[in-house]
C-alpha cells in the first residue's frame, strides 16, 4: 500500500509574520493524518519551520537545490546543507524552474542525482503544456521526462523518489485536470515504469498537482493511481491545506 501524500509548495511567498502565522496554524490543525505531510517553505525560512515542526510528523522539503555539494557556486544551496537544515525531500524540475529558469532536462537529472546521493528524497515534476496537450504529445513529453532521470540513474532509484504530475496549463490558473485526465496521465507513468521494473511501479508514489484544492482534492486523491498533491496556492492557507490533507488520508 502506498501512503498517499501532500506536500505545500509555498513557493516564493511570506515573510517572517506570515510564514510564523501559517505554520503554526498548519500544526495547531493537524491531527495525525494517515497520509503524510510535507511543507516546502522558501529556502531561508526553511530552519525557522524546521524549528516550529520539530517533534511533530509533518515533514521538510525544499524547493529546489543545487546540483553541487560545495564550492564557488553564488546564490546556491546544497544537497548537504538542506539535510544539515532537517530536509528530507527536495521539490525538483518544478515547471516553473523549467519555464523560467533553463532548467533542462538534463539539469533535472543532475540535480536528481546530487539528491539522492545526499539522502534527499525528490519530489521530482513532469507535465506537459497546454500547447503539448493540444498537439496531442502530453505521453511523448511525460516519458521524455522521465527518461531523463531513469536513463541516468536507473529505474531502481525510483524506489527513493516521489514524482509529480503538474499539467504546466494547470499550474495556479484554477483550471484543474479532471479526475479522468489526471488518472489517464498517471495511469500512463506507472505502466511505463512498470515495463522496467513492476515492484518499482507499484510501490512508486505519483502525486498530483495543479489547482488541487480542497472542492476538488478529493475526488482527484481517489484516483486508482494518485497517490496525493503537491500543492501550490491552496497550501497557503492553513485551513484549505488541512483539509487537503484530510482528504487525502
Ligand atoms: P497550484 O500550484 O496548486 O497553485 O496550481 C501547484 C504547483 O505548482 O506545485
């Protein structure tokens, strides 16, 4: 049995007052789901929320890392410096850092490796755009993704990764993936995975985001092969967050 997951991808919003507000509230709330919790504060409020969840089950993540231990790298974060921090996951090829900031296919595999040699465990994005759904390659891009990463380090390494399916054309538009369209897609992932190597799919967490909130959650979690969210702006409010979690577990 896979345990479901919801990760918050808070992405680059809060300050101090605000990040305080909305952990404490996410704490104060939770009670011990069966699906597991995970926050993905931005990068320099990540040892102020590892402080404030200390001691309860609710996980770090971050949002992104680089693909080098140490060394001359301005402006970057390493994979060892999140696990000295308390991180036990790592957002990773998140659309955005694709679309905005060069992040190549191969960029992804590198930083996916650098995680997993640090303990760190992906939450590793995939999705189309609107104009590859159109044009009728949302399968093509999907595996194309993932042969990025497999290709490299192997299907076995899938065995300490999460992956995400976010249709790019989902991502905080409001315009969410049907149950159906979700499952279709995630369906797809875990077959393909499981042409390498069955056990690996099985056990494989996939997880859904893209306007995932708590009307729709549900329904989407239900889903034979979702196995939760990564979630974007309903995971800045402490209450639709909870409920997503409740949702799912
Ligand atoms: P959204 O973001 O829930 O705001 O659509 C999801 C994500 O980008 O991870």
């Amino acid at each position: 049995m896979r345990q479901k997951m919801v990760a918050g991808n808070w992405k680059m919003n809060g300050t101090t007052n605000g990040v305080h507000e909305l952990i404490r509230g996410i704490k104060a709330g939770f009670n011990g789901s069966s699906a597991e919790a995970v926050v993905c504060p931005p990068f320099v409020y990540l040892p102020f929320v590892a402080a404030e969840i200390a001691g309860s089950a609710i996980k770090l993540s971050a949002q992104n890392m680089c693909d080098q231990d140490v060394g001359a790298f301005t402006g970057e974060i390493s994979g060892p410096m999140l696990k000295d921090i308390g991180c036990e996951y790592v957002i990773l090829a998140h659309s955005e850092r694709r679309a905005m900031y060069g992040e190549t296919d191969e960029v992804a595999a590198s930083k996916y490796a650098a995680a997993l040699k640090n303990n760190l465990i992906p939450i590793f994005c995939i999705g189309e755009t609107l104009e590859e759904r159109e044009q009728d390659i949302t399968e093509a891009v999907i595996a194309r993704q993932i042969d990025a990463i497999v290709d490299a380090e192997g299907v076995a390494s899938l065995a300490n990764a999460v992956l995400a399916y976010e249709p790019v054309w989902a991502i905080g538009t409001g315009k969410t993936a049907t149950p159906d369209q979700a499952q279709s897609v995630h369906a797809f992932i875990r077959n393909k995975i499981a042409g390498l190597d069955g056990g690996i799919a099985e056990s494989l967490r996939i997880l859904y985001g893209g306007s995932m909130n708590p009307a729709n959650a549900a329904e989407l979690i239900a889903q034979p092969d979702i196995d939760g969210g990564l979630i974007g702006g309903a995971s800045l409010k402490a209450d639709d967050f909870l409920a997503i979690i409740n949702a799912a577990g």
